[in-house]
C-alpha cells in the first residue's frame, strides 16, 4: 500500500522532545502533549529552549524514538506476543 498524494512521509531524529502542558503543581506528570520537536545540537540552544518553554507553561520530555522502539520490541519477543 502506497501514500496517498495528501500523505506525507516523516522521519524524526533520534531525540526528540515531546512537549507536555503542565499541570498547576504537579511537575512530575504533564497533562497533554502538546507537539514534538527536535533536541537542538547546541548545549546553549537546548538550555534557552527549556528556558522557553518552561517560562510558558510547557515541560520537555526529551526520549530517543531508536531505544524506545528496542524496547518494544523486547518487551513483545519476552511476552511473547508475535506466536
């Protein structure tokens, strides 16, 4: 099965962050993701983005897509969910 001409092909880097909305006092848990976007290079850059996105209410999850694909997959050949 192919790609329709609206659909798009997307492939996102290894880390990324999965910005979360906060929840008033509760930072351990964001409520909602709010959108995913690239981790930055650049130390400073990755730094004034936290900066950024904290000052607005938001949380930066930062998670590496390859490990947590590894994982899954571990998961399912241990549960043995592919028999």
């Amino acid at each position: 099965m192919g790609l329709t001409f609206q659909q798009k092909f997307y492939q996102l880097p290894d880390e990324v962050y999965v910005v979360h909305t906060l929840e008033p006092g509760d930072f351990a848990d964001g409520a909602a993701i709010f959108g995913i976007i690239e981790v930055p290079e650049d130390k400073d850059e990755d730094f004034d983005l936290n900066c950024l996105f904290e000052g607005q209410g938001y949380w930066l999850h930062k998670i590496n897509f390859d490990e947590l694909v590894r994982e899954g997959y571990s998961l399912l050949k241990e549960l043995k969910a592919n028999d």
